[in-house]
C-alpha cells in the first residue's frame, strides 16, 4: 500500500476541516435548471454556516432554528453539512424527518447525489443503501431519512445530528418532537437544525422561536428574510412606478429596484388567491415571503392595528436624546399569569426603551415592588404608569406610595377613555397615541420582542364605531403570546405629563399634571 505524501495529507486534512471548500470541491447538485454543478454556498447558506460554527465553538455543539422565507437553500446545506460529518467522523448517525413523503424523497435523492458524484478518493465505503438509508461500512456512521407522519418514527435510535425540516408544517409535531430529539444526546458535537416557514402563530416551531427570541434554552434563531436570497429579483417593466407603499417597503428594507418589482409582482400572484389589492402588501404575502419574524408569524389573516413598517422605522432610527426639561415616564405591565410576564420600559419625548427596558419572571407584588423602586431611585421617573386591571398591580402600587413614591399611578384598562367617543376604553386611548406617536416618526429600542408584542393586537370598531383594542385573552389563544411590552409602553401614553421646567413654578406638594405636553 503506498502511503499518501505529505501534500495529500494536508489536502485530505482541508477537505475533512473546512466544509465550504469540501462542498465546492466534493458536493453536486441538481440546479433548478436540472444542471448537475457543484454545491457552491449561496449567501444565505454562508451565513448559517458561519452562525453554526460560531455557536460549536463556544459551545461544542449545535442548537440551531432556522425561521425562513421559501426555497433559499437552508436544507441543501444542512444535508451536504451532515453528509461531510457522516463521510468523516466515525459513529455518527445523521436522521432527517420531514414533513411529507415527497420531501423525504427529495432530500434522501440529494443525499444519494452526494454520495454518487463524491470524488473515489474522499468518498466512504458504502456498506448498505437502500430507500431511507446510506451505511458508511469502515467509519460506522449512516444516514437515515424519515417522514413524520409516522408513528414513533425516529425514537428508539440513537442520533447525533438530526435535521428537522418544514418543522411549522408537521403533523402532531409536539408529540414527533417529543420522541425524536431525546434520542439526541445533549453531549459534544451533536448537533440539531429545526428549520421551516411559518405556518400561523402556534405550534412547536412557533413556540421554540419566542422561546429563542427571549434568550431562553438552548437553541439559537436565524432569520432569512426573502430579500436575502439572491435569486428574487425580477426587472421592472420601463415606466413602472412603485405605489406608496411598496416604495415605503422598499426604504424599510434597502431593496434594489429588481428585488422590489419581484415582491410586488409574487405579491400580485398570491393577493389574487384571497381577494386583495396589488397596491397593498396583502398578509399571505408577507406570511410566505417575510421581511421581519413579526411577519412571518403575526401576519395570518390579517395584521395588527400598528402596522410593522411604523416598528421597523422606529427601532432603525437613531433620534438624539431629548433635552433635560422632556419628562421620563415609565410604563409597567404587570405579570398576571397565563404566559404573562412583567414588563418595564420608559419613553422620553421620541425615543421609548432606550433607557429602561426590562422583562421580569417574578409575580410576587412586594418583590416587584421592591426592583421598582430600585428602578425609580436609579432613573428618577417623573411619572410611572402601572396596570392595575382586575386587581393585579394594585398591591405593588399600594406598597410603593407608602414609600412615599408618589410618581406611581395606578392604570385600569378597562376604565373610561378620554376620549369617550373615540375610544372604547382607557386601553384602546392608549395604543390609539402610541400608534399616532409611532407615525409622527419615534426612536424605539432596536427589540424583535417589542416589534412581535406592538404589532400583535387587532382592533375594530364597536356598534358606536369606537375603536376595541382585541383582549389579551384573545391574543394569548391566537398568538400563544400576551402583548406585555406593547402594553407597557402603550402605558406610557396614560396621560399627559408636563415639561420639568413648567413643573418646577407649582407646587411641590401636588399631584396632579402641570402644563400641557402632547403625548
């Protein structure tokens, strides 16, 4: 047997450590004009991979939720990714579970592609091949497709890498998921990609991506917006004018002028499915191709009563701080069970969260009432707003003005507006300015839970044509969600709080609002 030189070695070595120059060299695949050419990372794949090896070296392993728009290559990666592992390492056992017999096939064909064009001298010994599976004899290592529509399929295995594609589309998808990934083992270099397109605001997927917005357990989130994938660009015809707001769409996002004619002409195919105006930006549209997560899972059926482009605008702006006389107002949502948690944030003339913007597990009034304070003493508020609806918050309100807070105030929701003719309630009053605010051009914290919480609510008129504000009960059933930032900083608008320096001529003693400010 004649031993490899040393430039063979060091050529094996690059092709076994470096997985976007192995694609280039070792991988083909089918293009979809049925070319067969080598696996070249397109950017979307590029920027996954290199999220994915970030996350193993500082952790040793893989967590990975890839939420994205249609078709950008997100699955050929992660196949040509398992089969590198599987054709090198030795004892590796790769499962891919899909959600459709013709996705499994699909995939298993690319695998199988892989393997048939891999060049003699890098490709590993094939011991077994069949419809669902490759055995690699000498390294002990397969791959293994299924679908899940099978019942226990994937559970009594033992896996290492795992790709669970279309995971928003499964059926029964909790209990799959359930049984297959604890045959994952939480040790050193396993790995694990759930990947999809948003399928409404519920389920395992949907779940799993709030729980990684929030920072919470082990996997990290990856958007793919549509305009990142390369291919979706298509010319204008001569003399085509954007409406308004497409040309607003495309300043929110920096899109070319072909990738904006491609949005509005695919936007053209899928309104004519459910009814909608070319010259609008229509939900499923925004469903299928998202620019934002917001999109992606808050758009069924209809948006929200803020409109996302007002939240995009406003956490891209960059406003300076307003002068020292601009009061400080925070609002306080507080925890009420049920998925609730409570939520702090200040507004201070156009800008909102830049200040104070915290989230709290507790629920305890008196421990809330104690962080508060450390808040108030640290910040010095001239005024904070605190929903005290169906009682909740009450008690912390109560313990803080015996501290002599006197900033603190009380806020029912459900308590007359205002503007009585207007608005149904105190509540509506206030998402009714926090709208108006954003629209007047504001400076938010650059916070994907803040845009998911204010773009959630729908609104409709009552029987008296006043504007009802959908409950946080409703939102919970139909988002799994409760609004608690929007709800805070909506809290900021309770009433009008005037300038420090108009403030400063009353007296010391009194509590009631000096001057007028706009909201």
């Amino acid at each position: 047997m004649t031993l490899p030189s040393d430039d063979q070695r060091e050529i094996y070595q690059r092709l076994q450590d470096d997985f976007e120059h192995y694609a280039a060299r070792c991988l083909k695949i089918r293009t979809k004009s049925g070319e067969i050419s080598p696996l070249n990372l397109n950017g979307v794949q590029r920027r996954i991979h290199l999220r994915a090896e970030n996350q193993y070296a500082r952790t040793g392993r893989v967590r990975m939720l890839v939420l994205k728009a249609r078709q950008p290559g997100v699955s050929t990666y992660i196949e040509a990714r398992f089969y590198w592992k599987t054709a090198h390492r030795p004892g590796l056992r790769a499962f891919i579970l899909t959600h459709k017999i013709e996705a499994t096939d699909n995939l298993f064909e690319m695998a199988k592609r892989f393997h048939a064009n891999c060049p003699e001298p890098v490709k590993p010994e094939t011991r077994a091949s069949n419809a669902k599976e490759l055995k690699f004899g000498r390294l002990d290592s397969s791959y293994r497709v299924g679908t899940a529509n099978a019942e226990g399929v994937g559970r009594s295995d033992t896996i290492q890498l795992f790709h669970g594609s279309e995971v928003a589309h499964w059926p029964n998808a909790e209990r799959h998921a359930a049984g297959v990934l604890q045959a994952v083992a939480d040790a050193g270099g396993t790995e694990v990609w759930l990947e999809s397109t948003a399928n409404g605001a519920s389920g395992l997927f949907y779940n799993l991506c709030l729980k990684a917005e929030r920072g919470e357990g082990p996997y990290e989130l990856v958007f793919i917006p549509w305009f990142g994938h390369g291919e979706y660009m298509k010319p204008a015809p001569d003399g085509w004018t954007p409406p308004a707001a497409w040309a607003e769409y495309r300043r929110l996002h920096g899109l070319s002028g072909e990738q904006l004619y491609w949005a509005y002409s695919k936007n053209a195919e899928l309104a004519g499915s459910i009814g909608g105006t070319l010259d609008e930006i229509s939900w499923l549209f925004r469903q299928e191709y998202p620019a934002t997560p917001a999109e992606a899972f808050q758009a069924s059926g209809g948006g929200g009563y803020i409109r996302a482009e007002l939240v995009i605008q406003a956490r891209a702006n960059e406003f300076p701080e307003a002068d020292a006389n601009t009061p400080l107002i925070l609002g306080v949502d507080v925890a009420r069970g049920g998925g609730d948690r409570t939520r702090v944030i200040d507004r201070c003339g156009r800008r909102l969260g830049h200040v104070v913007n915290e989230t709290w597990d507790d629920a305890d009034e008196m421990t809330l009432a104690g962080r508060l304070a450390r808040i108030i003493d640290s910040y010095g508020p001239d005024m904070v707003f605190v929903d005290v609806t169906g009682g909740y918050g009450g008690g912390l309100v109560d313990r803080l003005r015996e501290q002599n807070y006197r900033c603190v105030r009380g806020i029912n929701f459900g308590s007359r507006a205002d503007a009585a003719d207007t608005f149904a309630n105190r509540r509506a009053e206030m998402w009714g300015r926090l709208e108006a605010w954003l629209a007047d051009g504001a400076d938010i914290a650059d916070d994907a839970s803040l845009q998911r919480d204010m773009t959630a609510p729908k609104a409709r008129p009552d029987s008296s044509g006043r504007l009802v504000l959908e409950k946080k009960e409703d939102i919970r059933k139909r988002l799994n969600l409760s609004p608690d930032g929007g709800d805070a900083a909506a809290l900021t608008f309770a009433q009008a709080v005037g300038r420090r320096d108009i403030r400063a001529l009353a007296p010391a003693e009194a509590e009631t609002d000096y001057g007028t400010l706009e909201f």
